[in-house]
C-alpha cells in the first residue's frame, strides 16, 4: 500500500496539518474533506487505494481541528472560509486546474459550498451522507425525523452549552459516537478534542452555518454522487430524496444498507464507488 505522509501547511494564515499520497503520482487530484467529530485520519483508507491507481490524494484537518488553524471568531469558520480553504489548499500542492472532491458529514457542506462557489474548478463531487444545504434545511422545516435527528444543531449554537456537553464525563457522547472504531483512531482523535480551544472551534461550524452572511445555494452544475446510509444517526431519508431538485448535471445516489461512520464500517464498499465515480468522471475522458 501507498505510504500516507504526515505534514503541515500553511495557507490562509493557518497552519494546517495535512495527510497526503502519491504526490509523486502523474495523475489527478483528490481531495478529501472529513467532518465532525474527525479528522483526515478518517480517510488513510481511501487515500492509499486511490494513489496505488494514480491519483494524487490529500485531506487535511480543517479549520478547528488543525492546532495551528483555530481563529477565535465564529465567522472564521464561515462555509466561504471553508471552501476558500480548499481551492487554496489544492493550489498549495501545485495543482491550478480541476480537481475531484469528497467529503462526509460537515465536511460534505463544505464540498457543496465549494461547487457552487468553485463550479469551474471541480471535476467530480462525491458526498457522503449529507445532502446539500437547501435539502438539509428543507428536511430541518419540514420533516419529523429529521428535526429529531437534528436536534444537536439547535444545542450546539449556545455559547458554552455544546462545550459542557461534549467535554462531560471525559467526552462520553464523543466516545459514544466513536464506538466500534479502533482504539487508535479514538486516541488520536481525543488528542484533538483535548487541545485547548479544539471544542468551541469544532462547534462554531455550526454556529457560523446560520450567524454568518448565507450563501446562495445554486444548483450544483458538476457531476454528482451522494452516497447516504440507510441506518445514518444524523440525517433521514427526506433531505436525501428532496437533494436531486438542487443538482443541474448528472447525478447518482447510491444509499447502502450502513450508519453514518461509512469509511469506519464500509470503506471496502465506499471506495470502490468513490473510484468508479471519479474514474467515470475522469479529465480525460
């Protein structure tokens, strides 16, 4: 297997810790974006399975999660902070044309914003488990099982209420969440929690998702691929189905029978259709 490189960066005024492989490669560019409560750790799998084909592959620990990348402001961690970072990132490792994009959970707003801010830039978009943000809302208004499954959102914009939560008994919801990955992916994600400043700066994603300016959410124009679970924790079948109304361009929805930690449970499966879609969608077809 393709070795993962350890390294940080510095863009944007931050300084980020980055996972990369294959750089050395010829061939296209993969980013990959995780969400709460994560890091690029979560995507080593994918990343050495896609560089042994070629691709050159980075993820990196976005904003909160990198120690050196922690701003105070909550409209530090606006979703145009975010995607700006992406495109700047993909131009810090020499890329300047289109690259392929993936992203799970949070990490998957961040990805849609970068379409409809980045269409030109963007070859392929793989989603995994959260719908963009028009179908997300749309589900939060309008569907019951969602506004219970959402409910977390709505906790996590008091000032120091989502801190005391996660922090409680030793990050017991935080480990609860994390049940069944391995211990070392657990170590090693405690040891970014437990950094001073981590929480507050993970949790205000979602306190700028609504405190800072909106983002006009046009249909998406790149080739598409939302992969959802069917048992996820976080996000009910409504939003997922309402999505194809704000995607413009090919589109495919591919749902497994899995939870929500699908590079945990289901990496095998959920590379193969990472690939197949980026292949299929490939710069030089």
């Amino acid at each position: 297997m393709s070795k993962i490189q350890k390294t940080t960066m510095n863009f944007n005024d931050l300084d980020f810790n980055v996972r990369t492989a294959g750089l050395d490669n010829d061939g296209e560019l993969v980013i990959f974006l995780h969400g709460f409560p994560e890091s690029s750790l979560m995507w080593e799998p994918a990343m050495e399975k896609m560089s042994e084909l070629g691709y050159r592959c980075v993820a990196f620990d976005q904003r909160g999660y990198s120690e050196g990348a922690r701003p105070q402001e909550i409209a530090a961690y606006s979703m145009t902070s975010l995607a700006n970072d992406v495109v700047t990132l993909a131009n810090k490792v020499g890329f300047y044309k289109k690259f392929h994009l993936v992203g799970h959970d949070m990490g998957s707003l961040v990805g849609w914003t970068v379409t409809t801010l980045y269409p030109d830039l963007i070859a392929s978009w793989n989603a995994i488990s959260v719908p963009d943000l028009p179908a997300y809302e749309w589900a939060l208004k309008n569907d019951p099982a969602q506004q219970k499954k959402g409910s977390y959102v709505q906790v996590f914009q008091q000032p120091g209420a989502a801190e005391a939560m996660l922090e409680k008994d030793d990050y017991a919801v935080l480990r609860k969440l994390w049940d069944g990955f391995e211990s070392e992916t657990v170590a090693t994600y405690l040891d970014i929690f437990a950094k001073p400043g981590a929480i507050t700066a993970v949790v205000n994603w979602y306190r700028a998702l609504f405190q800072t300016p909106q983002i006009d959410y046009t249909p998406v124009t790149v080739p598409t691929m939302l992969i959802w679970g069917t048992e996820d924790l976080a996000i009910a079948p409504a939003g997922i189905e309402k999505n194809a109304q704000f995607v413009k361009a090919d589109y495919q929805l591919k749902k497994m029978n899995a939870g929500h930690w699908l590079m945990e449970f289901n990496a095998a499966e959920t590379t193969k259709l990472l690939t197949d879609h980026i292949q299929e969608n490939s710069l030089n077809n």
